[in-house]
C-alpha cells in the first residue's frame, strides 16, 4: 500500500469515529471575521500581546505544528491565511483533544478565540472553541504550485485554487474587469439584455456551431456561435442601446488564445456607424485598465503596452502595404494565389477577399503589439457588413489588435434586406461548396429588416483575452475557470464501471 492509500484509509477511520462523536458536516457556522479585517484592525498590537477582543473565523486546515504544549495551525479563508494557537490553559479541553486526534490539514473548521500577536510578530487567534465542519478524505498536494503538469492545474481548478493565492486573484480580478466592463457600458445608456443561447438557426458569425436535438420538437438546435442577430431584432423592436456579455460556442480547434466556450461582450447601437464604435472601444478599454489596475501603461509577458487612447488606425490594405509590402489593390487574384502558395497558406476554396484576410493573418497580425485599429474589410470577409460608399470591393469593418491578437469584431450593419437576401442566397451556395462556416438562411430575421432598422453598428469584445492582458497571463486557460479539457475517461462504459466500484464499497460498510 503506497503513502497516499495509507493516508486516505486511515482519514476514513477517522471519520467513522468522528461519527459517533459529533456531525462531522454541520449544517452552518456563523462566520463573524475574516483573516484580512483581522489583521488590517490589530496590526499594531505589540509583540507578545493578547487582546479581550473575540473573533468567530472559519477557513480551510493548511499547517498544523505541534511544538511541546503549543499548537500552531493556519487556516485559509477566502481571504487570505490566519495563523491559530491552541494551548492547555486556554483551548476548551474536550475541543483540544479532538483537534489533536482528529483534524488533519484540508478539514474545514470554525473558531471562536481572542486576537494576540505572538512574540515573532504574527497576528493570530488565541483558540477557545473548535468546530469541525467538514472532515477532508484527500490530502491536499505537497508541492503543488510548480507542477510541471499544468494540464492537472486545469483538470482539478479547486485544487489551484486552494494552494496557490495567485490563481485566486487572477478570478478576482475576472470579476473586476466584468464588472468594469457592465459599469462602462451602463454608464453610457446601454442596457443589459438576454438572448437565446439554444437557437433554431445560428448566425452572426463565420463559425462552425455545436448542434444538439430537442427531444421534444424532434428537431435540430444549435448552441449560439453570436448573439448579433437576435440584438438587431431588438433594435427593430425600438431600442436604441443594447449589449449582451455571456457565453458562445464555436465547435474549432483549442490554443492559447481559443476555448470552444468563451465569453463575449457585443453591442448594438442605433443611428450610428463603425467610427462611432471605434472610439468606444478605445475608451472601454481604457476605462477597465484605469478602474481594474489604476493605470493604463500594462506589462503583458515582459512587453510594455500603453492602452491609452488614442489608439493607432490604419487600413488593412495599408497595413499589407507596410508590414507586408503587398499592394493588394493592384494584384491579381493569379498573384494573390502565389502569395498563398510562398507562405504555405491553405484557404479550401479560393475566395479573393478571404485570401488577402488569411495573407494579413499570417505577415501582419504579430507586427500590432501596441493597440492598432484595422479597418476596411475586403467585402466577402463580412456579409453583414455595409459595403463603404464610393468602393464595393471593401465593407466597414474594423478589429481592434493588441499583441497581436484580435480583440473584437466591429462593423456598420447592413439593413438593407434585399441586400441581406443576397447574402444569404451567397452563403448557402458557399455551404453547398464545403465552407462550414457558413450561415444558413434565416427568414425571420429576413423579416424583421423588411420591418425596418434604423442605421446601426455593432461592436464585439473576447473578454477571456482582455482578461489575459490585463492580468499578463499566457492562455486563455489560465483565464476561464474550468476551460474545456479531453476528459480522461470518455466512454460510458468506463463511468458504468466506476459507478459499480463504488456502490460496491458502500455496500460492504
């Protein structure tokens, strides 16, 4: 039998004792401090000094040191880590005996004790009661921060959140920038609205969706790759503002920078076109790094940004031109083909304006590490998009970069639904033609432009990857709190099994 059984089997053992002495899982404890108020309020107590003050603390068993008389334990709470000290002469006996014989680091207790500082300096609680309130069967990782697997990390999230402090605040920030993100966009009149997450058809967005049936209509539905389509509608139905931050589903590869669930910020915004969003976007963000991190100058992976607006802006026709020194309005589609065959460019079936995106993607996108706004879409790149006036071979589009990634998806919307028919028309004959991410036709949304939209743009925002800027971490995996990983056991047959093993062992207790 290995360390780690000898461990587990002899926790049961006590958990079976802790049974016919107390509950070891009680319903509730009253928590009335936490570690950090604890000891931001006595941090100027003297060395050796104890207080009458009475605090009741709850957190997680992380060290237990036993030094003659003396017990030493910290407890972790959600914020932060307390150092406890059990004695003969103040720790109720019966409550002594049972922290001895009993708790093992990872249990949950609750204490009632006084505030002291001990005589190196370290606030801590002079223990009067002890309530166990949850009993832990696994010992927690020894050495768990510095794995080199960071793939376990991902898989068992409750476990690297416990043993390292950094990972929890990276979610606490999470939180901030969704927040700031809300505050933002309520500050300017939009309002917060939902939209199906399960649709009849999917669109908004060149994406390969996950399809799924509804059992009860026997029909085909598809998790929402966007939620453009369903927030125009509202603005037919007379809202001016609207924004929408949830998940969406793309059935394509996983990276660094790609979850098949991700979260996304977009917008719509009555009698306004694309420039109108570029500004906003530039003052979102600038207003999330001043309200998460106090400052706009951020270091992401030992490169300095400066998020300040205003930002740089430059066409995608001339950014080829600079980075790329490719003049595509003066190439053939002949010779934009032998661009994609230098660079090893794979695009299926050849589109002109999909291929010079695709040529962009590989010579341009690394070279915008400080924030850059691309605008001027080739025009089969965005078939929601209008078209720019005087220039039918570019639509009014704009994706805003930052170390090279892109952060969003911007554009003036067409409503012209003649035009969308079209487009639509467009899309099908592409799917016939092996492009998945085609959008298939949607008549009710068809119908609901022939009611009319007023001019309107749209704005998109991955927030996982301002999350990764604005915390400098190197994956989205680090950013999403349980990213989607190949499960390590994926037959049913397998769970069955599992499931037998241990009715089996509650059978023999």
């Amino acid at each position: 039998m290995g360390r780690q059984e000898q461990i587990i089997l002899e926790r049961k053992k006590k958990l079976d004792e802790l049974k016919r002495l107390v509950n070891p899982y009680p319903h509730r404890f009253d928590v009335k401090n936490y570690s950090d108020e604890i000891k931001e309020k006595f941090i100027r107590l003297k060395n050796d000094e104890k207080t009458k003050n009475k605090v009741q603390i709850a957190g997680r068993v992380m060290i237990i040191r036993k030094l003659g008389k003396l017990i030493f334990s910290t407890i972790q709470d959600s914020k932060g880590k307390l150092q406890l000290v059990l004695q003969d002469k103040e720790t109720n006996k019966q409550d002594l005996e049972l922290f001895k014989k009993y708790i093992d680091a990872g249990d949950f207790i609750g204490v009632l004790g006084r505030v002291m500082k001990t005589k190196t300096g370290e606030i801590s609680v002079l223990v009067k009661n002890i309530e166990l309130l949850t009993k832990s069967l696994l010992p927690l990782p020894e050495k768990w921060h510095g794995l080199q697997d960071k793939e376990e990390r991902y898989r068992k999230r409750y476990l690297d959140l416990i043993m390292n402090k950094e990972v929890r605040e990276i979610f606490e920030k999470r939180s901030q920038i969704i927040n700031a993100l809300r505050d933002f966009f309520n500050s300017k009149g939009f309002i917060e609205v939902d939209t199906p997450m399960l649709q009849p058809l999917y669109g908004g967005g060149a994406a390969k969706p996950f399809i799924s049936l509804l059992n009860a209509l026997k029909m085909n539905i598809y998790m929402a790759i966007s939620h453009e389509l369903y927030l125009k509608r509202l603005i037919v139905g007379g809202f001016d503002k609207v924004y929408i931050m949830n998940r969406v589903f793309r059935n394509e590869g996983i990276d660094s920078t790609h979850n098949p669930e991700f979260t996304i910020l977009e917008t719509m915004w009555a009698y306004v076109d694309y420039k109108s969003n570029m500004n906003l976007f530039e003052e979102m963000v600038e207003y999330v790094a001043k309200k998460v991190l106090k400052k706009t100058k951020i270091n992401y992976q030992g490169k300095e940004i400066e998020l300040k607006r205003p930002w740089k802006r430059i066409s995608m026709a001339d950014a080829l031109k600079k980075y790329a020194k490719i003049n595509i309005n003066k190439m053939s589609d002949k010779q934009i083909n032998d661009v994609l065959k230098k660079y090893k460019i794979e695009i299926g079936n050849f589109r002109r304006g999909l291929a010079i995106e695709e040529i962009f993607k590989k010579l341009v996108e690394s070279e915008l590490i400080q924030p850059t706004i691309i605008f001027d879409y080739p025009a089969d790149t965005s078939p929601l998009a209008k078209k720019k006036p005087g220039n039918k071979d570019f639509v009014e589009r704009f994706e805003p970069y930052i170390n090279g990634w892109e952060l969003g998806n911007n554009y003036t919307e067409l409503n012209d639904p003649e035009e969308l028919k079209k487009v639509f028309l467009e899309q099908a004959e592409f799917k016939k033609r092996g492009y998945e991410e085609a959008a298939p036709y949607d008549d009710d949304f068809v119908n609901a432009l022939e009611i009319g939209m007023p001019p309107t743009s749209g704005l998109g925002l991955g927030v996982d990857r301002l999350v990764m800027l604005l915390t400098d971490q190197p994956s989205i995996r680090d950013v999403i709190l349980f990213p989607f990983m190949r499960p390590v056991s994926v037959s049913e047959e397998d769970n069955k099994e599992k499931v037998e093993e241990k009715s089996k062992e509650i059978e023999k207790k």
